[in-house]
C-alpha cells in the first residue's frame, strides 16, 4: 500500500477488496475473464462463490490464486516501476501461472491414483 492509501490506478482508498474487486481496473480485468464480481464485497467471498464454476476445489482455489497474485503483481507494477501493465499482459501472465499450478494439482490428483494401481498389482 502507498503511504496515503490511495489506489495508483483511480486514487480511492486502497485495501484488499479495492485493488482485488472493487478497483475500476480489477473489474476491467475480471470482465475481460467474462466473470462478473458486481456482487462480490470482500476477497474471501471469491473463494465461497467460485467465480470459474470449477467443481474441483484445489483447481479452483489455484486459479483464483493466480489470478489475484497477477493483479497484485499488476498493481506493484505500476505502484513500483510506474508503468501500466496491459490487462492483455495480465492475462497473459494469468495463464502462465496458472498452466505451473495446474500441472501441480493435476500431478498431485493423478500420482495418489497411480501408486494405488501400482500397489494393488505388487
């Protein structure tokens, strides 16, 4: 946070729920992911709504996570080194992330399988 605690995007007060939902360029972002957060009041909301419609919690929570890491890394961009990350870069950036965590949940989902199969036929 900036020491006046203002958002370096539109200058309203700057917290968690500002700069992850309510900032005029976090819902630019969560628009251009087609998910609309009008209703959403705090962060951990996001968690209970499941704004990707992702049955499976621990991919849901890795991609809400990226997603949020990515406009916090958004924002630091322009707070820190005073430039504007496009939201196409965010995206991108969102995707790149998420394509690591993925491969992780799905290994770790997978892996528990495979040694079952492998230990029924020892």
């Amino acid at each position: 946070m900036r020491a006046d605690d203002r958002c370096p995007f539109c200058t309203e007060q700057e917290d968690c729920a500002h700069l992850l939902i309510t900032c005029v360029r976090a819902r630019s972002f969560w628009s251009s992911l087609n998910i609309d957060l009008a209703s959403v009041a705090d962060v951990e909301s996001l968690w209970s709504i499941n704004p990707f419609s992702e049955p499976n919690q621990r991919l849901m929570t890795t991609l809400l996570t990226c997603v949020c890491w990515n406009i916090w890394k958004g924002r630091n961009a322009r707070f820190l080194e005073v430039k504007m990350r496009l939201i196409s870069k965010l995206q991108q950036d969102v995707a790149t992330t998420s394509y690591f965590g993925l491969i992780d949940v799905i290994q770790n989902l997978i892996r528990p399988k495979l040694l079952l199969g492998v230990t029924a036929s020892l």
